[in-house]
C-alpha cells in the first residue's frame, strides 16, 4: 500500500504542489485503508503511547475547510503505519480518539517533531461534542509563546474531567515531507522528564563547544585552514542541533516567525557548506591542485550550500529542504569515497576522517529506521541525530590531531632535508670544509661580535708540482690532509673555509692579543709543512699565510680577505711563512 503512495508522491512531485494535493486526496479516498480502530485506552507509561495506527486522516485540498465541515465529514481513514506528509503546503486533518477509564486525567498529545509551519488543536471535545479547551495554534509560523507548556515539541494538553470517550481534531499544514509520530503522555511524566532532555541537550552542546573552543586555540597556533573550518563546521552542527531541538527558537529569537522557520534550513546549509571545506581541506593534505576531484567536490556542495541559503531567505523551503537532503547525501557519499581512497593512497589521516563518517551515517540509519517505524526506540528517536553529531565531532577532532601529526612530521622532514641541501650547498665536497658560500654565511653573524676577530689566507707552496708527476688523486689527498690539520689547530668556533685550488681561508671568532696570533700562524705552517706519506707516495709541501685585522684591514668580509690575500703574497715573496696586512 505504502509503495503505491511514494509512487504517487514522486508524480506529485512532478505535477507540483497542487497535484500533490489532489493525488493525495484520491490515495486516502481510493486506497483499502483498514477500518476505523477502537479509541485508544490511555495509559500511563514511562515512554508515552504511540498513536501510530491510531490517527484518522483526512486531506484538505484547498486548505479552506473549517472544524464543522470537517467533524461532519465522513472522509476519515485511518491508515496503519506512520503518517508522513507530502509538504508544498499540504493541509492535513488529524483525529485522534481517547478513552479514559480513571476519575480524571491529565494527559499530553504530544507532536515529537519542533518542525511544523502550522499546527492548530482543537479540543477535546467530549462525547456530547463540548469543547473542554479552546484551540491553540501553534507552529513555525507563530512567536515561540503560543507552543502550550512552552514545549519545544508541540504539545496539546487535555484534561479530561471524567471516564469517556474524548476526541481531539488537529490542523496540520506543512511546506516539506514531515513523519507525524503522534504520541500521548501523562502531563507529570512529560514535564518531570524534559530536565533530563534539557541534561542530555546541554551536555552535547557543551562537548561541541569545548571541542570548538579547544580548536580554535589550534587555529592560532596551528595556522592551518583544516582546523578553521572545522570550528565554523562545529559551529554550524551546534546551530542545527540547536534548531532541530527547538532551542533557537525558544533562546534566540522566540518573537520572530520569520528566523525560526528559516532557521530550519539555513543552519544546515551552513553545516553543509563548512563540511564540504572542512573535507576537502583535511582530504587535500596542503596538495589541493592534486586532488581535483576533492576540489570539483568541495565545489559542488558550496554551490549547493549557497542554493539552499538563496531558497530559504526567498522563503521557498521545500526546494531549500530538496537540495538540503540530496547535498547532505551526495556530500556524505562522495567525501566518504574520496576519504577512503586517500587511506589507501597512504594518508593515514583519512581514516579518522573515514570513521567520523560511518558513525554518523549509522546514527542516520537508525532515526531513518525508527521514524519509518521499523524499529521502536523512541529515545533515539529523539536524541539519535544528537549522538550522531557529537560523535561525528568528537571523531573529527582526533582526525585533526592525526592529521596535525602527520604534517608536523612531514613539515620535520622537509626541514631536515632543507638543513640537509643548505649545508651541502655551503660544504665543499672533497675536504668537508666550508665553501665559499659557507664562509660568507658565518661571517654574516661572526663578524659583528664584540671582540676581536681576524682572517687569514693561506696558500700551499709547491701543489702543483704534486699534481703533475703523483696525479690529482695524490693532489686530492694532500688536500684532504691538509683540511685535517688546518681544522685540528683551530678551535670549535672557528671557521675553517677551502675557496679552491689550494687556498683556504681562517676566520677566527676570538683572538686575544697579536702574540697568540703570531704563535697560531707559526703553528699552521709548521703543521702544514710537516711531510705526507700518502701510501707509497711522500710529499710536503710549503705554506704562506696572510693575516688581516678588522676593523683597520677593513670591516667587512671581501675587505678582509683581500687584505690577508695581499699579506699572504708578501710572505711568499719573503719566504716568512706569514704577514700582516697592517705590516
């Protein structure tokens, strides 16, 4: 029977609001609905009455017909499984019948949805057709203050004087498919349980904020655009959970008809623009040009997002709700899918991400399978979506932390290959000693020291004659040597720098007096000049060196070494071994 309706409803669909309209009349008047059920015997139970199977329908078309016309109306079917309406406006009326058996009652007839664009209550009427309380109406329509018991969930109360049969007629008009899981409470139970929901709600709010909260100091640290729009994702969670809980509505703008429907679609769209950014921008690991197709995705959902924001200000909420539902399962699907191959591409982030899906879309499948009356939980009915988010959230932020991890990792790498190549790039390759590059980069920082530094040439006498007869591999070695020694008569602090060839250069970080100076320079030449015996070769070779002082040889590093370039010349000419530029 139900599948003849969704065919009807998808012509409907077709056909716009007022087709909807007359198909739904001819499905209720020509579909073999069951006979009119016996009243409902109130009982007081600690989940409240399910009225499923229990509620007579009756279509009203044109939205014109008043409460004689329709208590006087013999159209009234009662179909066996949950009632779900077609919206565009689609005006339906309810009848629902009560007995009592006790002295007096006090009961609630209880709409567990806070989505209705107009609800109005009529009744109870008693068996003599008396009205034992005016009508309420009620809805997305009206300020927040005309929701009796200021319920979030719409609630009619009905006190019921004595033993009976009582009927109450119900007005509902809604602008998107709406399921209608009418249920009857005794008003105590009802009332003593909405502190433990408003418990449940504020702590699921407070897990959502403190994650949000501990993020956004991320943010700040971290600079990374993931974090951020995963706060502005939470952010909007918050909102939606807020509004589908009633709560915009009854903290933030209770006056105002026009937010509080909004709302409804406006906060999701943002939920689901931010989840697209959020995915896309975690997925992408700092390489989006490489993921086109998170790109193409992130898109597409913004675009989306956008459209629903665009239909809901316009106030055209079914198409705002028909792009909302296909976004938000389009865009749970497609970044699932694309989460899942970047876990098998290696990035092991993905697979937080990956769960924080799955836990949500479970948590979907089961208030899916228990509004369409598959299953009979209605405590997660009402607070499944919410263990859905939180979760979902909770998740996501050790997605984050994996994520921050990994990049902090990669991010170390890069700097140790980055330290690595600068080195090698201010190294020379044969004796480990600085190049020239090396050279002009500690000079940046030495130089400027208090105290008294000092640079000096050196140039190796008779090198060549080396590599003519022993060959550059002899010449090699005998530069290698020579490095060796240069560094183990210097100090830690120093630098000890090969410019090519056969010079190399000194810059000393600290020298206390010219004496010790004079005595460092006798020592590398002696050092130098002492033989080799490089494996059946013996060699030696001579040494000059050139000493210049800043800041009277110059200041900065090209003066300096020109000075002590000049002082080495003058020691070879003289055969000293070294000079000072100043001499």
């Amino acid at each position: 029977m139900f599948k003849g309706f969704s065919f009807l409803s998808g012509l409907g669909g077709l056909l716009g609001w007022r087709g909807r309209s007359v198909l739904a009349v001819l499905w209720l008047l020509a579909a073999p609905w069951p006979s009119l059920a016996s009243p409902l015997l109130l009982e007081n139970q600690p989940q409240g009455q399910s009225l499923t199977g229990q509620v007579q329908v009756l279509a009203d078309p044109s939205g014109q017909a008043d409460l004689a016309a329709v208590q006087a109306s013999q159209g009234f079917t009662q179909p066996g499984q949950v009632l779900r309406t077609l919206g565009d406006h689609q005006v339906l009326w309810l009848r629902v019948q009560v007995q009592q058996q006790e002295a007096q009652g006090d009961w609630l007839l209880l709409f567990p949805s806070t989505a209705m664009h107009a609800l109005a209550f009529h009744g109870p009427f008693n068996q003599a057709g008396e009205a034992l309380a005016p009508p309420v109406y009620t809805g997305l329509s009206q300020p927040y203050g005309t929701r009796p018991l200021a319920s979030e969930r719409y609630a009619q109360r009905l006190r019921l004087p004595a033993p009976g049969v009582y009927t109450v007629y119900l007005r509902v008009q809604t602008n998107t498919a709406k399921t209608l899981n009418l249920q009857i409470w005794d008003t105590a139970r009802y009332l003593a349980t909405r502190p433990q929901k408003l418990l449940f709600d504020g702590l699921c709010y407070g897990v959502l904020l403190a994650l949000m909260l501990y993020n956004l100091a991320l943010v700040r640290g971290w600079r990374d655009r993931s974090a951020a729009y995963y706060v502005l994702t939470g952010v909007a969670a918050f909102l939606t959970l807020a509004t589908y809980n009633g709560h915009t509505a009854h903290y933030l703008w209770p006056d105002s008809p026009w937010w509080i429907e909004r709302s409804y679609v406006l906060a999701p769209a943002l939920w689901v623009g931010f989840s697209a950014l959020f995915g896309a921008a975690f997925l992408a690991d700092e390489a989006p040009a490489r993921w086109p197709a998170l790109v193409a995705v992130k898109s597409g959902l913004v675009a989306c997002a956008a459209a629903i924001l665009v239909s809901g200000v316009a106030g055209w909420m079914e198409t705002a709700q028909n792009i909302l539902e296909a976004s938000a399962v389009a865009g749970v699907l497609l970044l699932t899918g694309l989460a899942f191959v970047r876990w098998r591409s290696g990035f092991r982030p993905a697979f937080w991400y990956l769960a924080g899906r799955l836990v949500l879309f479970l948590f979907v499948l089961l208030t899916v399978a228990i509004s369409r009356g598959w299953l009979n939980l209605p405590f997660w009915l009402a607070n499944g979506m919410q263990f859905g988010v939180c979760a979902e959230t909770v998740v996501f932020a050790l997605a984050l932390s994996a994520r921050v991890r990994e990049l902090q990792m990669q991010r170390a790498e890069l700097r140790i290959h980055a330290e690595q190549m600068a080195l090698v790039a201010a190294t020379d390759p044969l004796t480990g000693l600085a190049n020239r590059h090396g050279l002009e980069q500690a000079a940046t920082g030495l130089l400027d020291r208090p105290g008294q530094q000092a640079v000096l040439m050196i140039d190796l006498d008779r090198f060549k004659p080396i590599n003519d007869t022993l060959g550059h591999e002899v010449g090699d070695q005998v530069l290698v040597e020579v490095a060796a020694r240069l560094r183990g008569a210097v100090r830690e602090s120093d630098v000890v720098a090969r410019l090519g060839g056969d010079e190399f250069v000194l810059l000393l970080a600290q020298v206390l007096d010219l004496a010790q100076l004079e005595a460092l320079a006798r020592r590398l030449v002696q050092a130098v000049s002492q033989p080799m015996v490089l494996g059946e070769a013996r060699v030696q070779v001579g040494v000059s060196v050139g000493v210049a002082l800043p800041p009277g040889d110059g200041r900065a590093l090209k003066e300096l070494m020109l000075a002590a370039d000049q002082a080495m010349y003058q020691a070879k000419r003289l055969g000293s071994g070294y000079a000072f530029a100043a001499h």
